[in-house]
C-alpha cells in the first residue's frame, strides 16, 4: 500500500511541495533552461545548415552561368567569327593578310 500512497503523492503534487524537492527548484530550472537552449541551439545550427547549403547551390550555379557565357565570349570573339559576322553584314573589312612589321 506505501507504493499506491507514494505514486498519488507525485499525480496530486504532494511530493512537488516537500521541502526536499523545494531545495532543488533552482537546479531543476537551471536543467530545464540548459536543455531549452541546447534544442533551441539545435534548430539553429540546421537553420544554418540549410542555408549554407543553398547557398553552396547558388554559387555553383554562378560558376556555371559565369563558364558558360566566358566560353560565348571567347568563341564570339575569335579571328574566325569576327571575320564570319563581318561577311553576313556585308561589311568591306577585309582580314590582314601580311604579317605586321615592327618599325625601329
């Protein structure tokens, strides 16, 4: 019967009133504070996580944009598609054929 009597003490509250259990509020606080700011802590650090991986995702995709236009710009300005883009406007410009002479 001590077993019934000590488990309705704890569901009623009595045994939350003892002065044992009293003596122990602040550590009982202090632990419940110190878990509150490890989950909170916890959520924050994935918050970051997930943002560092976007943004991973980001500059990767500029890394690509950025390759894929430096090789447009090198392609379309080459001797070859210069020349090539000059004929299909109909321009005059003709390529140098003689190779340039240094004057000392």
């Amino acid at each position: 019967m001590a077993d019934v009597h000590d488990i309705q003490s704890w569901l009623n509250g009595d045994k939350l009133r003892s002065q044992k259990i009293r003596e122990q509020y602040p550590l009982i606080g202090l632990i419940v504070g110190l878990v509150f700011l490890y989950i909170l802590t916890g959520y924050q650090s994935a918050k970051q996580q997930h943002r560092l991986t976007d943004t991973k995702k980001e500059m990767l995709d500029a890394k690509f944009r950025y390759m894929t236009i430096s090789a447009q710009l090198t392609n379309s300005t080459r001797q070859s598609q210069v020349i090539e883009v000059l004929k299909v406007n109909g321009s005059e410009l003709q390529e140098n054929r003689i190779p340039p002479v240094k004057v000392k």
